[in-house]
C-alpha cells in the first residue's frame, strides 16, 4: 500500500505513460479503504492477530493472503479515461479479455449494491467490480486527482480461512453457491498466479495498445509507454 502511494505521489517523475504493477501478500492481512472505520472489524484483526493496514484507494476491507493484486497508475486526462467511472470501464475491459483467454466470461456488474452497509469489499458488487454467474471475483478501487489516478484490483485466487472470523456476518463461505464472492479455485483450480500475470500483461499491451518499457520481474511491475 505504501509503494502504491509513493508510486502515485511521485508518478510526475517518471518519464513514462503509466505503471503497472502486480503482486500478493505473504501473509493474511487485511486492508481497510481509504475512509472506511469499522472499530469492531479491526478489534476482531487483533485478536486474530492479523496484520491491518489502509489503501490510499475508497471502498471497504479485503482480507488479502489469498488474492493476486495489480496496479495502475497513470494520467488522470490520458487515454485511459478523464473520470472515475470511464477508467474504471477501460480496466475492466482488459481483465475481462485476460480472463476470456483462460475460458471465464466475466463482466460488469448490471445491477449494484451500497457497498457501505458491507464491511466486505467482496460482499456487495459496484460499477468498479467484475462478477461471474452473479458472484464477484475482482473488486477495484480507485483516488485520482487532476493530474493522476491509481487503481487498485484484487482477484480471489482461493476464499481465505479466516474469512467468516473476520466478516462473520458475511454469507456461509463454506457453500460457493450462497457466497457473495467466488474465486478462481471455484473456476479454474490449476491457474497459478505467475499465469494470470501473464495474461493480464498481455492484455494490457494488447488491449490498450501500449509497449511495455522496462520490467522489475521481482515484483512484477512496468511501466510503458503508447504505441
């Protein structure tokens, strides 16, 4: 969350279009949104000892640990969309083709939920969301200002053990056909994330007709620059 900040902080500095960077936890930890405040949600982190930690981005907590995480940073009057809600659909589109390349068919959600009643990101679906057979699997958040925006993504690799202890109101995560979420496990149980990265990148390039300049393959980031 740190580096994300930082990277949108000082992304002015970079001799670049955008940043695109992929990653997981090593731990089971939980994020809160930028201006969420759940007082009993953090009382039960520490008593599970669970490391908390707050996105620079809205929305409500994650529970990450089983999840792979990507990245990007941009101009906030690039290609990429001059609003919120028109960045958002351009990002979407990319993962929706990654993932159509695996066999998933996921998309937009059609109808949405206030997300603030839930303390789960994944418990409720948004306009920044992807969902398939009406379960959410990819849930994004976003900050921006005139200048530059970060987006933040999360796609559920497997649902975590510790998910109905930290969120117990959230449904039954035992039975996948009454959870709010899904998870690529339910879909496609041999994916690794090292393949998905893979595929999003690719979809990235292709999709936004972007070159990738340099890479850092120890943490799986980019920056690129439009064709």
């Amino acid at each position: 969350m740190a580096r994300d900040r930082t990277l949108y902080t000082h992304f002015s500095e970079f001799n670049c279009d955008g940043l695109l960077r992929f990653f997981t936890w090593e731990r089971p930890t939980l994020s809160l949104g930028r201006f969420q405040t759940d007082p009993d949600l953090e009382k039960r982190c520490a008593e599970l000892a669970l490391p908390v930690v707050r996105r620079p981005t809205g929305g409500q907590a994650i529970l990450h640990g089983s999840d792979l995480c990507w990245s990007v940073i941009s101009h906030a009057q690039g290609p990429l969309g001059k609003d919120l809600q028109a960045t958002y659909q351009q990002l979407s589109r990319v993962a929706i083709k990654a993932l159509a390349q695996l066999g998933l068919s996921l998309q937009m959600p059609e109808k949405h939920q206030d997300y603030r009643k839930q303390a789960s990101c994944f418990a409720s679906l948004t306009p920044a969301d992807l969902e398939i057979a009406g379960q959410k699997l990819i849930g994004s958040a976003q900050m921006r200002n005139r200048r530059v925006f970060l987006q933040q993504s999360s796609l559920s690799l497997s649902i975590p053990a510790l998910l109905p202890r930290v969120f117990p109101d959230s449904p039954d995560s035992s039975n996948s056909q009454t959870r709010s979420q899904t998870c690529l496990a339910d879909w496609l149980p041999e994916i690794s994330a090292e393949v998905l990265i893979s595929h999003l990148s690719q979809a990235f390039a292709v999709e936004l007709n972007l070159e990738f300049e340099s890479a850092d393959a120890l943490v799986a980031a980019y920056s690129w620059a439009y064709s």
